[in-house]
C-alpha cells in the first residue's frame, strides 16, 4: 500500500514530532495498531470514526469540505 492520503501522512507525521511509536499511538488513542498502520500507509478504506478519534489524539477531526482538485489528473469529479 502507499496511497496518497494526505490525513495519514499528516498523522504519521504529528505522530512523530509528538515522539510517539506507531504502537503507543495506538494505546493512548484507544485504537488498534493495524488500524494505525493501515491509516498512516494510505488504506483508501478506514472507518471514519476511528481517523476521528486518531485525529483527536492532537485535537483535530474529518469534517466536511470542498474537494480539491486532484493532484495527478487536475480535473475534479463531478456528480
């Protein structure tokens, strides 16, 4: 796996300025370390409620907003 998820990223990152493991994450955050895992390597499927509840390990969360265009193709979908 290695998706572009720019949450992960963000989390693996904040992650470790804050010092902590993958596996200490997943203990204070009250989540399972393969969810940690799959969530910092870009698993396109991850529950929402639990990326919450990881991102409010550093007072943050998924809220709605406008997407962006993508990165690779620089054409957004359109429903």
């Amino acid at each position: 796996m290695n998706y572009d998820n720019p949450i992960g990223q963000w989390l693996k990152k904040e992650r470790r300025a804050a010092g902590l493991t993958q596996e200490q994450f997943a203990l204070y955050s009250g989540l399972g370390l393969r969810f940690v895992r799959d969530l910092e390597q870009g698993k396109p499927t991850v529950r929402l409620d639990k990326v919450n509840q990881a991102l409010a390990m550093f007072n943050k969360q998924a809220v709605v907003g406008d997407m962006q265009e993508e990165r690779h193709g620089n054409h957004t979908q359109e429903w």
